[in-house]
C-alpha cells in the first residue's frame, strides 16, 4: 500500500505534491461537450478505469485527492464535472472505456466526503457498498485490486518518495534565489543537459545569458512571455517552448536558458496570463493545484491561437533568424506536436512525452516531428504505434524514442528510475534535430 484515504487536512497538500499526471480531459456529450478531471498512474501496462461520481456534482479537491490517490495504487481515474445521473456524466462514463491506456474495465465509485461508504459497480460487478474511512481504505483498494486483477506492483510507486520535491519548491520564498531545504545547485547540474526540478531556480540566479519578459498583446490579453537569447548579437533560429500542465514555473524557464546556450532565442508564453488571481498570471498563483484547476478555462483552440500570436512576435525579434521550430513537454508536447500542423512554415517540432493530433491535422504537417517518451507512461506509449502508421501513411517525418523504465515527465524528475539515462539520451538528439532544422 502506499496511498491514503484523503482528509480535509491533507487534501490541498496531496493535490500540489502529487508527482502523477492530471489534467481537464473535453468529452462530448452529443452536439456539446463536458469535462472532466482525468489522473493517471505511472505503468507500462494498460490499466482499470475507475469513475468517480457524486450526487454533489463535480470534482471537488477531495475528489481530486482521492482520484490521486486511487492513481497512486495503479488505477486511471475521471471524476466528471457533473453530478451522478446527468447525461455528461454519462458520456464521461461511456468515454471511460475508450481510453487507449485503458484495459477495458470500467468500475464506478459513487463517493461522497459526508458518508462513511463508497458504492462500487461495473458490467461485471453488481453494486457493491464498501465502508469508507481510513482504515477501511486498504480493504477497498484490495477489493477493486481483486475486482479489476490489477497488479499495483507493476506501478512505480518510487514516484511517491519524489512528491517532496514540490514540497521543497513550495516552502521557498518568492523571489528568493536562495534554493530552499532539499533543492540541488546548478552545480550539481551537467552544463550541456537540462535542469531538473530539483536544479531550476539555482541555475537560472546564476545564468550569465541575457533574459527578459516581454508582454505580447493578442486579441484576448496580453502574453506574459519569457525569452533567453543566446550570448552574442548574431541572428539565430527561434525555438517556441510550449509548456506543460503545471505552468511557465522556474523549470520552464531553465529549458529556455539551456536552449539559449546552445545557440537557440527561447521564447516561453506563459498561457496562464490573464487566469491568476486579479488578472495576473502563473507567477500570481499561490498553490500549483490552483495552476492545474485553471487550466480547465484553456482549451485547444486558445492554446494554439496564443502560440499562434508568439510565433508571429518571435518571428520580427532584430535577431531571429526567421526559422522557428516547436518545443514542448506533457501538453505542451502534444501542443508542440499540432502547432507543425497548424503553421505550414513551422521547421520542426519537439514532442516530449505529449499526444499526438486527429489525422486531419497530420496531414498538414510539413515539418519533422521527432517524439520522446517514457514507458512507464502507457497513456502515451499506447499512441505510438499508430501515430507512427498514419504519419507513414501520410507521407510524413515521424521519428520516436521510448525509454525503458521511464515515466512520464522524465525530463522534469531526472533522479526517478532510469529517467536520467533517458534525459541524457533524448536532450541531445532533441538538440541535434533544431540544430539541423534551424540552422
């Protein structure tokens, strides 16, 4: 076992520690469409689906906790943004089952933080009462183990030491460049790989590279976006950084910085501007729990019409080359990997462990995509056999790379695993590809 049955103590702690990947997932429900909040384990098998309702309606933080901790025993999770018996939380249901890092098994857990009992059913399983506190919670997750046949040792429950990382990052001040308790220094950090999480906010106080914000107007609001240039005043290609679920946090900023020393203008938009508390944006949010819970007010379009609107920016800076590729990690790998088909002139993409577009958007694609990904990230690994046809079928440059015990996020948690091997590997092809598509 190594979850918990969530308080109204620890919940808002599990939710901005939480090393697994969460997100807003659009499902359609007829000619509209609902959301739903979507957690996913870290296994290199196909998983148990399991759908959380309420009568309340909604997934509320201590339903997002339990989704998390559900996750953390090896289970994929929805909790749909609609009360149980509502048609959207239906078509969350029927949608369930279409999860490609899904095993088929749909099991639904009727939940509520008042009751001291969960109803768990399935197409299988008749309804079933399960009492719910603290320490029944290891006979229900036993239960839906034996239920479903799911083997939570094939998880990689080491992920759950590493949620102290963002404990440490949360307890350091704002604005200090002092790391805080448990944060490594860029020391400790090779000169031609990445930051990880742990190395960020010490290698960006001490980069010697020239960085600024800038505030690109667009129709909607102003983009608050960050930009590294490389040292010297010569021209140079642009590599557009397109950022993953949890925000333009200090890590992004390292990836730019580090793009910047091998030669790269980075230029990081930060798409939570206008979302933070009084109009600001990431740097505004108190919690990352409260960055992810925003991120259900930026859907695909607003996304790529933001980025549609740095790129136009980027392209007149006095030093750009006027060759741009796209580089991106989680979402913003799979942003990276839909804007090549939606900016013909685009040089190349990046994927990092994000998804790939409908076929329909493939097919636009000019640019080579080259993708990198965890194994221990079926969500995705799931999808790359067949973005590999069709982009063959298409006529398109598709190269990928899936690291063996890896998780998802493996730039970001370097010392998970093997992910070090696979940030060492993935970086400097990542890097030999702008080089031979930029310069």
């Amino acid at each position: 076992m190594h979850s918990v049955l969530p308080t109204g103590d620890d919940t808002k702690h599990i939710l901005n520690t939480t090393p697994r990947h969460r997100e807003w997932v659009t499902v359609p429900v007829g000619s509209r469409t609902t959301l739903s909040w979507v957690t996913f384990p870290d296994r290199s098998d196909k998983a148990p689906v399991i759908v959380l309702t309420s009568a309340e309606g909604g997934p509320s933080d201590w339903m997002r906790a339990v989704s998390d901790q559900l996750a953390a025993e090896g289970f994929i999770t929805l909790a749909p943004a609609a009360p149980s018996g509502a048609p959207e939380a239906a078509a969350v249901h029927a949608y369930a089952s279409t999860i490609p890092a899904g095993d088929g098994q749909v099991l639904t857990l009727a939940v509520d933080k008042t009751r001291t009992h969960v109803d768990a059913s399935g197409s299988k399983l008749k309804t079933i009462r399960l009492a719910l506190a603290a320490s029944s919670w290891p006979s229900v997750v036993s239960f839906l183990n034996k239920t479903t046949g799911s083997n939570p040792v094939k998880t990689v429950s080491s992920m759950d030491d590493h949620a102290a990382h963002f404990a440490a990052l949360m307890a350091q001040a704002r604005g200090s460049t002092k790391p805080a308790s448990g944060i490594q220094p860029a020391a400790q950090k090779r000169p031609d790989l990445p930051a990880s999480i742990l190395t960020a906010d010490d290698t960006i106080a001490h980069t010697k590279l020239r960085h600024e914000w800038v505030d690109i107007p667009t129709p909607t609001v102003k983009l608050h976006t960050w930009i590294s240039y490389p040292a010297g005043n010569g021209k140079a290609g642009i590599v557009l950084i397109m950022q993953q679920a949890p925000g333009n946090d200090m890590w992004e900023k390292g990836i730019a910085d580090q793009l910047a020393q091998e030669g790269f203008i980075a230029v990081a938009p930060d798409l939570h501007s206008g979302l933070g508390p009084h109009g600001g944006g990431f740097d505004d949010f108190e919690f990352r729990d409260d960055v992810m819970r925003a991120n259900a007010q930026l859907n695909d379009n607003i996304r790529q019409s933001l980025y549609h609107a740095a790129y136009d920016w980027a392209l007149k800076l006095p030093r750009s080359s006027g060759k741009v590729a796209s580089l991106g990690f989680c979402a913003g790998g799979g942003n990276s990997f839909r804007f090549a088909g939606e900016v013909p002139e685009l040089k190349g993409a990046v994927v990092f462990y994000g998804g790939a577009p409908d076929e329909a958007t493939m097919a636009k694609i000019n640019a080579p995509v080259i993708g990198f990904y965890g194994d221990n990230d079926v969500r995705l690994t799931a999808s790359v056999e067949p973005t590999t046809a069709t982009m063959k079928k298409l006529g398109k440059s598709y190269e990928s790379h899936i690291y063996k015990d890896a998780t998802h996020a493996f730039i970001w948690y370097q010392d998970i695993g093997r992910n070090y091997e696979a940030m060492a590997d993935s970086w400097p092809r990542a890097i030999a590809f702008l080089k031979k598509n930029l310069n």
